[in-house]
C-alpha cells in the first residue's frame, strides 16, 4: 500500500475534525503534496457518493473509513491502485461494481447540479456614487433583469447567465458598476457602517469588503486597508482606483504633495521596492481619506494608528470572506459522513486524533498490529470500532 494513501487519509481524517483543507495541506512539509492534494480534493468534492460505494462494497471489510474512501477515489479517478496488500485486492474484485455504482452517482449527482445552477446561481453588483432611483439602475433594468439584493441594501442580483450582458452595458464599461461577491458585503452590514466612521479592514486585498465600506461612509470618514503582499496590493489600489471619478491619484505622503503623486502601473509599483509601504488614495470631496499598508499586520505598532482616534470598526478576515468557501461547502458532508451524531467525538480520549495515531488509527489499518490484512479478516469495522470506544 502505497504510503501517500495513509498520508492522505490523515488528512481526511483532520478536515473531519475541521481542519481547513489549506491549513492540513501546510501542517508539515511534504515533497508529494501536489498528489495529497489532488487526493484530498476529488475525496471531498465526491465525498457524499464515496460514502455510498464505501458501505455498499468496503464496509464489512475495511475498519477505517477514511482510508476506504482515499482507495476509492484513487480507483475512480485513475483506475489503479498503487502498491500491494489484500485491501487493494479486495477492492479490486469488486472494482467493475464499484465503478458502476460510483458513475451512476455521478451522473445523477451532475444533472441534479445543473438543475440547480440553472434556476438558483445569482451574481451580484453594486452602483458607485448613485442612489437606487438613480438613471443607472433604470438604464440597467431596461436591458436586464436586475433586483434588489433582500439581506443587503445597496446590493443587486442578476441570473449569473446574464453577467456578459452586464459587462456588455455602457454602464459597466464605464465603471459605475462593480461585480462584487456578496459573502464580503454581508462582512461589511454586520459592521453597521455609518457616514463619518473609521474603518480597519485587515487583509484587506482584493478589495471588495473595502469598495462596499466606501459607499456605506459616502465620502466622509476614513478607511485604513492593510495587506502584507505586494502583489494583492498592487490588486486593492486598481480595485478602489477603477472608481476614476471619486478619486484623484495615489500619493505617498498624508499631504497629498504633487512630487509624491504616482502612477499606478505595475512596474512603477514595484520598482518603488520594499522600502514603500504606505500609500494614500485622495478623494475628490477632500473628507473621506483612505490609507493602504502594504505591511503585516502584526508588525505594525498603535503608534501608526494614534493619528486615527477612534477606531468604529475593524474587519479581520484573514482568509477573506469568500476564499473559504471551498471548505465551507464540505464542512457539512464531512460531518454526515465521518461524524455521527454531529460534534460527538471530538473530545473523547479516543476520538478521531486516536483513529490516526492510536492501535485502531490510520497508520495502523496498514502496517500496525491490527493492519491491512487484519481489516479485511478480523471484521473490527468501522461499526466495531464506534462501539468500542474508538469512535471516529
């Protein structure tokens, strides 16, 4: 059995635990890591019809669920098993019947989705500078079938087969509108953002929690974006700069002097170096003022926020509001699947940390005393292993 499988099945084993799939990836270094995660990736994305084809034809004869349901994508994906061990043969015995089973799932798992993508995926957009009566929404609803967004004010919804019919429209094309993802203005509402306010808005790139603050503070306030790479930096400056009318340059001094003014091109930006890493954006109405640290934000001092005052609200979101979502969308199959009961196991002494390192763990369902040949022969399923204690 090759010992990526194992590798992998821990892995699975730790995003049942709720561990972010990025975060179990990084956990420790490994030269196969492109392979795990290719791995991890299909497990998760099946997960749901992995589980159905487990206790269908593995169940009875492999204990460890995680590392029967790794075998099963490796199978499905690239019709092979590498290494040896009777488990592998004994999923391959059964292999034409698990393909089956498995794109049949599929199929029906496919043309439910795109039922669903057809009638219930929304993209989302916002006006710069208009109010909702404005000649911008009446020119957009003559050509599309725009509504109001029913949890955010400010923010509208289209059918996401009209979006190039959007992007078509004079009036995105002359940047009034901004495509925004909806998950960042929900961040933003639950900071209750009134005109006049300031604003942190940490690991602030690409910049839409950043752009839908700015319509809430209409032009008056002031709004601190701080992200430590450069090149998502480089992103957030163009992001808030596509606002042309609003906003006058980027200067490199709170003073807004002209020999400090510079042009946001790509190699200007990064020929400037290391050794820059404050930027000012001016507005037009001279009360609204926006600071961009290209810092980490741990390394910045309140000596560089004692000019603000008060801070009203401070966003942290350090893997952005809509990044996650892969995660979030398995969250829920991996509890159905590994975690009966919902929390339970979490904190019990031989709970899934005990599946992985323990005599019943994943290491051991291979090469342990109670190894491959013991999973298939001596019938400790993953049944029996709930039942005594060793719960996943």
């Amino acid at each position: 059995m090759s010992f990526i499988y194992r590798r992998a099945a821990q892995m699975l084993s730790r995003c049942a635990q709720g561990g972010g799939i990025k975060e179990v990836l990084h956990e420790k270094e490994d030269p196969s890591i492109r392979k795990l995660y290719f791995i991890l990736h299909k497990a998760l994305e099946d997960l749901d019809i992995l589980n159905r084809v487990y206790a269908e034809h593995l169940a009875k004869c492999c204990k460890n669920k995680f590392l029967g349901i790794v075998l099963l994508c490796v199978l499905v994906q690239r019709s092979k098993i590498d290494g040896g061990g009777k488990l592998k043969r004994e999923i391959l015995k059964r292999q034409k019947e698990i393909l089956l089973l498995y794109n049949r799932l599929k199929e029906k798992k496919e043309s439910s989705k795109q039922t669903v993508k057809g009638k219930q995926l929304a993209k989302y957009f916002i006006i710069h500078n208009q109010d909702r009566d404005s000649d911008v929404l009446k020119e957009l609803k003559e050509v599309l079938p725009v509504e109001e967004d029913e949890d955010v004010e400010g923010l509208y919804r289209i059918e996401s087969d009209k979006l190039s019919t959007l992007i078509a429209t004079p009036t995105y094309q002359q940047q009034n509108v901004r495509i925004i993802d909806k998950t960042s203005c929900l961040v933003v509402q639950a900071g209750q953002i009134k005109q006049g306010m300031v604003i942190v808005d940490v690991c602030s790139a690409p910049g839409s929690k950043a752009i839908f603050t700015l319509t809430l503070l209409k032009e008056k306030g002031y709004l601190v974006c701080i992200e430590k790479d450069k090149k998502r930096c480089l992103t957030l400056l163009q992001e808030i700069m596509k606002q042309n009318q609003e906003y006058e340059g980027i200067y490199l001094d709170d003073q807004f002097s002209e020999e400090n003014k510079i042009a946001l091109t790509e190699r200007s930006f990064f020929a400037n170096g290391s050794g820059t890493n404050v930027y000012y954006i001016k507005h037009r109405g001279g009360e609204m003022v926006i600071k961009i640290f290209n810092e980490d934000f741990f390394q910045l001092s309140a000596d560089q926020f004692a000019s603000l005052g008060r801070v009203d609200v401070v966003f942290v979101d350090p893997s952005c509001s809509s990044s996650g979502m892969p995660d979030f969308a398995h969250k829920e199959s991996l509890r159905r699947v590994f975690l009966r009961g919902g929390e339970r196991g979490k904190d019990q002494p031989h709970g899934e940390e005990g599946a992985v390192d323990g005599r019943h763990g994943e290491e051991g369902a291979v090469d342990g005393r109670h190894g491959e040949e013991g999973a298939v022969d001596r019938g400790h399923s993953e049944e029996g292993a709930v039942d005594r204690g060793h719960s996943e």
